[in-house]
C-alpha cells in the first residue's frame, strides 16, 4: 500500500528573517524538471491551515526559487506557513506497463514559523518537503523486470541523491525521511531493493 513521502528539516534559528534564507537554499538544491521547471504554485497561510490563504499565485511557465521567495518575503510572519509546488521528473510506468517514461511529478515544500499552527514544526519540521506518494520510489504493482529494477533505482537514487545535497548545503540541524503508514519506510525500500538486486 502506498503512503505519502516527507523529508522534515529542522534548523538551529528559523525566526522571521531565517526561514526564506533556509527555504530558498533547500530550493536550490531541488533537481526541478526538465518538462515543468522552476517554481510553478505559493500560497500563504496565515495563523493554521484552518484559516484561509492570505496569497495564492499559480506561475504556469515555472519562475525561479529566487523569484518565489522574493514573492514569499513581501509577507514574513513566525505565524504563517509558505507553500512552494515544483515538479521533478521521475521513471513511472505508462498505462500498459511496458515502457516507462519520465514525467514531472509534484512536490510541495512547506514552511513553517515556529508560531505557526500551535508550532506544529516540532514534530514535521521547519521544512517539510512532501514528495507525493512512496509508490514512485516502491513501484509495488510493477513486476520486477531488468528494466523496471533500473528505473526504481533511478527514481531512489535521486531521492537520496536530493536528500543528502539539502542535509549538507542547507544549514539543517536535523532531517527526517517519513511516510504515514505504521512501516518504517526504511524497512520498506530495504525490502524493496533487496528485490531489485
């Protein structure tokens, strides 16, 4: 069964002036795609994600990471939440599931003042970075041919390909890499790969 995918980041300081320096170097490391580049959705939170947004812009053409913090910064406040939406490209099955093709798959970053929500940071990050489903890096309804292995291989190894860039270049005290489900996802991808060798 599929779970939702997080990687959760703390820092050190994350008061106002911190947290777009920290976003954006977290953006910097994202390897966006080649079909659906740059920055393509923010919206602005105020309060707890039971208030209505303040700001929602949508950039169909994708901007720059630079360009939507500069947007993000016009508003910053320890009690509101910034959402960023990027696409990377990722190997998925097309509806046959013989070939495989890359597509832009979306992938949200959260960030979170520490009086945002109650400070609902402690226990999903400063940042949280919601990479869709895990199904994308498990391929679980895939039978495992030569082909299928390569492309599961690829898809992990840009995950922790990403993951390590952000852990060494952003500043970060601490991550976590999460999904929803009971299973460690750890022990998850482990039995997976085990297959795939």
């Amino acid at each position: 069964m599929s779970d939702p995918l997080f990687l959760s980041l703390w820092f050190p300081d994350f008061s106002g002036p911190e947290m777009l320096p920290h976003a954006f170097s977290v953006l910097q490391q994202f390897p966006f795609s080649a079909q659906r580049p740059g920055i393509s959705y923010f919206a602005l939170h105020p309060v707890s994600w039971n208030e209505a947004t303040v700001v929602e812009r949508r950039f169909p053409g994708g901007i720059d990471p630079g360009q939507a913090t500069l947007i993000a910064a016009e508003q910053v406040h320890d009690d509101y939440a910034y959402v960023f939406e990027a696409h990377w490209d990722l190997w998925t099955p097309d509806a046959s599931n013989e070939k495989w093709v890359l597509e832009p798959a979306v992938v949200k970053f959260i960030i979170q003042g520490e009086g945002f929500d109650e400070g609902s940071f402690r226990q999903t990050g400063h940042i949280q970075i919601d990479f869709g489903l895990d199904s994308y890096f498990l391929q679980p309804e895939t039978e495992l041919s030569e082909q299928t292995r390569a492309k599961i291989r690829d898809n992990v190894a840009k995950l922790v390909e990403f993951s390590t860039k952000v852990e060494k270049s952003s500043g970060a005290s601490a991550r976590l890499l999460w999904s929803e489900s009971e299973e460690s996802l750890a022990q998850k991808l482990i039995a997976r790969l085990q297959k795939v060798q």
